[in-house]
C-alpha cells in the first residue's frame, strides 16, 4: 500500500508548508487509527491541498494516497473523497493543478473497480472520483443500475451529469 514511499525524494517536492518531507510519515499515521491518525489526516489536507490548492507534492503523493484507499484498514473513504477533491477544478487549483488531476486519472480503473466495494461511503467516494477522472461513463451507467443506497445514487447521478450529461439529463 505504500511501496515505494521512501524512495521517494520527498525533500526535493514542496507543499503549503515548504519541504514535503514531512508527507511519508503523515501517510504512515493517517492510517494508525485514533486521534494521531486524525491529526495526520488534517496535517496531510493542510499541506498537500491547503485552502484548494494543490502541490508538487500532491501529485507525487497521489500514487500513495490511492493505495491507502484501496487498502488502508481506516479511513479508506476519506482518502478516496481528497483523491476526488484533488482532481475537482471546483475544489482544487494551482499551478500543480493539471499535474495532481492526470496522476489522479491514471487511477480511474481504481474508482472503477471501488464502484462495487462493501461499504456505500467507498461506493460514492468511488462515484465522485470516477467523474474527475474524465473516465467513460460506463462503468457509471452498470453501478447505477443496482445500486440501491440513496446517497450512493446521488453520488453516481452527479458523476453521470459530468460524464455523460446528454444521457443523465
């Protein structure tokens, strides 16, 4: 989930705060549970999306932050709604900005493949990030057809606006 993190030079990227070498270990604890691992929640949008903008730093980052939504044993959803907001131009801005949303997108078939996770908030996490990915609607289209969680379905009717607005409408 976070192979690869300390090969990294996280020193030569930079964040709201200056140096990134700070991001490894927030990553690490954002995934401890309790209240650090808020703390390294907060820490992590503070640095890497401050105020909506975005970093160097958040584009080297995101790799990362999509293995812990796949994989990390808490806050899962959370990861994948920042992945989703880093890649939003309503929410997200910044020199950085095109950089951060294509090393997001190159992670759609990831959202994709989180549209059928366990847990609703996952599913319309997924919906919202799927969306900012400019990814084809399909995917969209399937899940909307049996999902039966209300705000799921809105997740996913939001998503189907961007993607595909002349079917949705």
């Amino acid at each position: 989930m976070l192979e690869g993190l300390d090969e990294v030079d996280w020193a030569a990227f930079s964040h709201a705060s200056g140096s990134a070498d700070d991001v490894p270990g927030l990553l690490r604890h954002a995934t401890s549970g309790g209240d650090a691992a808020g703390e390294a929640m907060s820490e992590l949008y503070g640095s890497l999306f401050h105020q909506g903008t975005v970093y160097p730093a958040t584009a080297a980052a995101v790799p990362f932050l999509v293995g812990l939504a796949r994989w990390a044993p808490v806050r899962r959803c959370e990861f994948a709604w920042m992945l989703g907001m880093l890649a939003d131009p309503h929410h997200a801005y910044g020199a950085a900005f095109d950089a951060v949303r294509a090393a997001v997108a190159v992670h759609a078939d990831v959202f994709i493949g989180l549209l059928t996770d366990v847990d609703a908030q996952m599913r319309a996490a997924a919906a919202y990030a799927v969306a900012q990915c400019a990814a084809p609607s399909a995917p969209l289209w399937s899940r909307w057809a049996v999902e039966e969680e209300p705000a799921v379905r809105a997740s996913l009717a939001l998503a189907l606006g961007l993607c595909d607005p002349a079917r949705s409408a």
